[in-house]
C-alpha cells in the first residue's frame, strides 16, 4: 500500500524508508518508488510539501493508493512562529537573518493556502523588502478610490489587489506596527507628493469631500488638506465653518491643531465689531482695548498680522488676502472713528469728561494727598507700549490704582495737548502760559520740584509733588524707521528702571501721564501733500497743518474756505469752528486761518514710519495711570438675569448681567450642561455676557450652572451660580405644524 501524505510539516523526517518530497530530485524519486511498490505491493509512504502536491493525480486514483489529507495547517505556520496575517509575518521574518530569511520565506509560501496564487508568486518572485513596500503602498491607497488606487499603484506589481487590501484585520495590524513602518510609510508619502498632479482631488480641493477620499496614514495628505482648508479664509468670512474642518481633521490624523482652532477664535473676534455702529467714546474706547490693541497693538504683544504670517510660515498656506482684509479691517476702523471723533469733538470733550486731557490731574489729586508723588510725563507714550510696562511697574510694586483710557486732543500733537494736560484747561484759555507753570498752578499750596536730572530723586528728597519728562520716545518714533518692538520697550525700560533705583513704592506715589500716541503709516496707503500758498504761513508737523499770517483778510480767508469744501485729504478746521475744538483764532501775533487735519492714508511730508497729529485709534486713546503701594483688593461677584425665557426649536439670547468691580483676566465662562463656553482677555466692571442657545421643547424649567473662571491679582478662581432657564413653545413652528396637518386633510 502506497499513502501520499498532503501537506508537510516543520517536523517531518525521514524515516522507515518514508520519502520527503521538497525538491524536483525527490519529487522524481518518490514516482520511482512509488511504480515499484504498487507492483510489489510493499508499504510506502511518501509525504508531500504543498508545491508539489498536485502532481500526483494520476496516482490518487489507483485503489492500492491512499492519500491523508493534513487539515490543520496553522500548525506547521506556528511551528514557523508565523500566522496567516501576512504584515506581522512579514515583520517577523524580515528581523531575521538573511539566510533565515529565505528559510522561513520558502517554507511560508508552501504553507500559506488563504493568499491568491498570484499574490504568493509576486512574494517568491520578490526581495522581502522590495515585497513589503509594495504592500504597504497598496494597503494605504486602497483607502483611495479605485481610479486613484490605479494611477497610484501604476508600477506597482500589487496594483490587481484594491479589493485584497481592503481587509480590515490588515489595516489594525498596519496601526498597530505604525510606529515600526515609519520609514516605508514615508517612502510612500513621497510617492504621493510626487504624484499629486495625476490625482484629481489634489487638483481641484473639495474641503468637505477630501478626508473621506484619503488614506489618513501620511503626511502630505495633512498638510495639502491644512494649507488649502487655511487658504479659504481667504475667501470665506465664516471663521467657524473652517474651524469645523479642522476639527473633522482631528478625527482622521492624530495631532494637536489647537494653534489652528485659537487662531480661527481670534479670527472671529478680531472682527468683531466691524461693520457696526459705535454710537459714543465709551463704546470706541471698549473696542479699542477689548479688541483693537489685542489683536492691533504691536508694541504690546503679537497682532493678528504677525499671527496670519506665522500660521502662514507653519503650514506652507498663502493668506495674503486675508492679511490685507484684517489690514483694511483696521483702516476702516479708524476711518469710522476719525469721521465720529472729528464730528462729535465738541460734545467729547466737554467738562464733565473726566477722559479729557484737561481733567486728568484734577483727577489725581484724590489718590496722592498722603505722599510724595512722582508726575512722570512720557511724551508720545501709545496704549500698547503702556500695557507693557505697567506690568513692569507692578513688579516693582507700584500698583495701578486708576487704569483707565485718557483721549488726547486735536491735533494730536504736544504744542496744544501737554498745555491742555499740564493746565487743566482747554488750549485756548491758556494760550500764552508756560506749562511748568500751568502744571504748578493746579497743584497750588503745594511744595512742587521740576526734576531735570534723575539722580536728584530719591526717598528722601525734599518736597511733595515732583514733575519729570521723557521726551526722546517721540523722537524715536519720528525717525526711526522699520522700529523694532523690543528696541522701544526695552528703549523706555532702561529709563524707567533708573528712576526706580532711587525711589520707592513705600515713599512714593506715582502718576504716568502723556499727550498723544503714534499711528503705523503703511506705505502703500500713504499719500503725500504739500500744501503751498506764498499769502499764508505754514506750519507743517506730523498729520496737521496749521495756516496763518501776520494779519487777518476776510476776502482771502473766504477764497480759501471754498477751495477746501472739496478736499478729501483731510478734514477743515475753519476759525468759525476753532472754538469748537478749543482752537485759537490768534496765536502770539498771528491770525490762524485754518487747521487742517490729514485724515489716515495721507500725510503732509516725508516722515518716519510713525506719526502723529491727526484723528487715529492709536493718537487718540492714551494711557494715564496712578500707582501706590496698596494692593487693589478683590471684590465678590455676583450675577443678574437678564433674560431667561427662551422660546424652543431656535436660537434664543440667555443672557446675564455680570456684576463686577474688579479687572478680570483670561476669563472662561461655562454653561456646564448645555456644553458653552466662551473666552474673554479681560472684563473689566460689569458685562452683559449674551450665550444663544437652541433648546428643545420640555415641560418645565431648565436648571444649569454658569461656571466662571478667572484669573484676578495673580489669583485664579472658580465660582459656580445656578441658573434656570424657561423654556416656551415655537409660536411660529406650531403654526407652521398646523398648516401643513390641516393641508394633509384636504
């Protein structure tokens, strides 16, 4: 009797004259012998590998033959320490030796019965590494669709297999050895990025198309779908759209685009308010702290520009155009506030604004009566530069007591607002009197010292109130050009640490006052105008023109009016109006004509890259502060509901009145079971916080925490307030329901 023994295994041998058939000399060898004992009838058993297993049908059917059929064949593979999962095999086998390697290869492809032939013979045909490489390509573009799949696998042996692929015990092995497979997967990252321009999705970007119509697994397919996802906030005003992309990015590549998402929240914000209304100075000074200087004041931290250039550095995207909308975002800005505050100036600065240049010392005195008080003059000292250096101040332990927005005058220039701020009055009731004397007229009863040295300054120095000026920030400004944030800052710092080498927080008060800031001029916007009449004078400074002569004629002032109504370059301060804007009709000897105040995109000379002079956000809104020793002391919060009856089944305000005294920093407030959140830089005093919310129909009150937390004098804190939330029918869906049930019944 002959047995044919169907497959080997590992642990085969030859014994009792048993034949292994491995080879083509003993596959000749086992016919032989197997014609010789079906006639001698001998017993013979001859064990057969799988690649020559089917040669041997013409015997099978001979009745003096048996075959046994061996089913387990996940044995011998174990015995291998192999599976049938072709990449942990290929891992296993390719960390051996190269002589094992080609052992355990051999002996893989006569056991593997579940892969197509086809597929098995590539593998024999194939290097081990050259084999894994076109596998892994095909594993990660079959994610592709089938025509992408075929460009992609062109020359690529594998390229019949896309359905092969497709196995999802394949794909978990892949992401489980991701981290092992690094560098093949990089080689086909390459692949792609070279292949790109064949594939029509890398052609024409469908942002909500394109994470389903990829593999998730490389690199390029990230960043292509980051730079043109960022690239359509150049077209898109829907910040929150893209924000909702990018979010759908993290659910197919693992990551942290946290920058990403911040930098789309700022986005919003930064517009805020644009295309508004603001109906007074108290609504323009909020957005100009709130908003403008966040996102805007250059010397204070990084804008919204430089936010847009980094984004734009990091992920490879060209955001010109949103770049120039935020710019033009700003020029409209202060377009809009120049026309309100050129408008409304006499209403602005009247008496009872205490903002006003000419009230501010008045305003100081209630806060210095128990000590020495340094008045330190910083001229042209803007808003953002301030923010910078106050908390400098706070280190050394002088403690704002009174931070709050001053606004200059027009023009914005020390010739007429220093007069107004030393003085306490408006420029032209003070017209002819020197400052010093003015500042120590306001100050009466008083021991006053002009100090023209800082080494005169110390704790113990005699007197009560003591004035001294930094006047070279304006010349900074003036004509330095390409200025660099640091060098200002650090510029104005050196002078401030040596006057706080020689006094104290304990010995003296402090009082940080200026006369106008300074406005960025953007070259391409600039405009310059030279204007020249031989009958007048002229006075050219920064972003104003003052017209005068030595003497007054009505006939000529008359001509000159007329041929000003059509200029667009700059707003017209007739001597009509002078009183208006506490301008002088004389000045010394001269007749004043006219003052004219170049609106922004103009300038009347060649200049350096900032000015003054004329009606901007950053000439305007001034700093003016008061220090101590005292720590400002929290006060406790509390809330008001403002409205909480919320109708069902569309966006409803709830909104609540935030009653604070303190200044508030980084603040996060939480709606805890409605999933809201919001941040805000500061809130300083009371604020409306306004949270939509859609709510479904229920019977009964909603109840939820408002949860806020804030950071408060170097403190964070947490408090919590229940709140409870109505909610009533849809009127209009109601209706609408109605309708359409009694239309069914027709």
């Amino acid at each position: 009797m002959v047995t044919i023994v169907k497959y080997q295994q590992n642990d085969d041998i030859n014994e009792n004259g048993d034949i292994l058939v491995n080879s083509i000399s003993t596959y000749i060898l086992s016919r032989k012998k197997i014609r010789e004992n079906l006639k001698s009838k001998n017993n013979l058993k001859v064990i057969v590998s799988k690649k020559y297993a089917n040669y041997y049908l013409d015997f099978e059917e001979n009745k003096n033959v048996k075959v046994e059929e061996r089913k387990k064949i996940m044995m011998n593979l174990t015995s291998l320490s192999l599976s049938k999962n072709i990449i942990k095999d290929l891992l296993y086998v390719k960390n051996k030796e190269k002589e094992e390697q080609n052992q355990l290869k051999k002996r893989y492809l006569e056991f593997q019965e579940d892969y197509p032939s086809e597929f098995l013979n590539i593998l024999e045909k194939t290097s081990l590494d050259e084999f894994f490489e076109f596998f892994l390509e095909g594993l990660i573009f079959s994610k592709y669709k089938e025509y992408n799949f075929n460009i992609l696998m062109e020359n690529n042996p594998l390229k019949n297999f896309y359905k092969f692929f497709q196995n999802k015990i394949f794909e978990q092995t892949f992401i489980e050895n991701y981290n092992l497979l690094l560098g093949i997967i990089e080689k086909i990252n390459a692949k792609l990025k070279r292949t790109e321009k064949k594939i029509q999705m890398f052609n024409e970007f469908q942002m909500d198309k394109f994470l389903g119509d990829i593999s998730g697994y490389l690199n390029f397919e990230k960043e292509f779908y980051i730079k043109n996802v960022l690239e359509e906030l150049n077209l898109r005003v829907n910040y929150m759209e893209i924000k909702g992309y990018i979010e759908l990015l993290t659910e197919k590549f693992q990551g942290n685009y946290e920058d990403i998402l911040v930098f789309l929240e700022e986005l919003k914000e930064a517009k805020e308010l644009h295309g508004k209304s603001l109906e007074n100075i108290e609504e323009w000074i909020k957005y100009y702290r709130d908003i403008y200087v966040k996102y805007n004041g250059e010397f204070y931290r990084e804008t919204i520009e430089e936010k847009i250039k980094s984004i734009e550095k990091k992920y490879g995207a060209n955001l010109n155009y949103l770049k120039e909308s935020y710019k033009k975002i700003y020029l409209d800005m202060n377009e809009k506030f120049q026309n309100y505050y050129f408008e409304n100036y006499g209403n602005i600065y009247n008496i009872s604004n205490k903002r006003c240049l000419d009230s501010l010392l008045i305003e100081s005195k209630k806060y210095i009566e128990k000590k020495k008080t340094l008045y330190l003059f910083i001229d042209c000292l803007r808003y953002d530069l301030w923010l910078n250096i106050k908390n400098d101040l706070k280190v050394k332990g002088f403690h704002c007591q009174n931070d709050d927005m001053a606004i200059s005058g027009i023009p914005t220039v020390t010739k007429y607002c220093k007069k107004m701020l030393y003085s306490g009055k408006k420029y032209n009731q003070e017209l002819n009197r020197d400052n010093q004397k003015n500042f120590i007229e306001v100050f009466q009863n008083r021991n006053i010292k002009e100090i023209k040295n800082i080494d005169e300054l110390g704790d113990n120095i005699e007197g009560d109130i003591f004035l001294y000026e930094i006047l070279d920030i304006d010349k900074i400004f003036h004509s330095i050009k390409d200025l660099d944030r640091d060098y200002i800052y650090l510029t104005l710092k050196s002078k401030l640490d040596k006057i706080f080498e020689n006094i104290t927080p304990e010995k003296f008060n402090l009082v940080i006052m200026t006369d106008h800031g300074a406005l960025k001029l953007y070259n391409e916007n600039l405009k310059s105008i030279n204007f020249k009449n031989g009958d007048y004078e002229i006075e050219n400074h920064g972003r104003y023109i003052r017209i005068y002569s030595n003497f007054y004629n009505e006939k000529k002032y008359l001509e000159t009016k007329e041929s000003f109504k059509e200029c667009k370059e700059f707003y017209t301060i007739s001597r009509e109006e002078m009183l208006k804007y506490s301008l002088p009709l004389m000045e010394g000897l001269k007749e004043n004509y006219f003052f004219l105040i170049y609106k922004n995109g103009y300038f009347p000379k060649a200049t350096g890259e900032y000015n003054h002079g004329g009606i901007s956000l950053e000439e305007v809104m001034i700093p003016f502060g008061i220090f101590t020793n005292e720590v400002p002391k929290y006060k406790d919060i509390s809330i008001e509901i403002q409205e909480n009856i919320l109708e069902a089944n569309k966006i409803s305000d709830f909104k609540i009145l935030l009653k604070n005294e303190n200044q508030l920093n980084n603040v996060t407030i939480f709606l805890q079971f409605q999933k809201y959140k919001n941040t805000f830089e500061q809130i300083k005093g009371n604020k409306i916080i306004t949270i939509p919310l859609n709510l479904e129909e229920r019977d009964g009150s909603l109840k939820d925490n408002l949860i806020i937390e804030f950071e408060v004098m170097g403190e964070i804190k947490n408090l919590k307030f229940p709140v409870e939330i109505q909610v009533k029918e849809n009127k209009g869906k109601k209706l609408s329901k109605k309708l359409k049930e009694s239309r069914s019944l027709l």
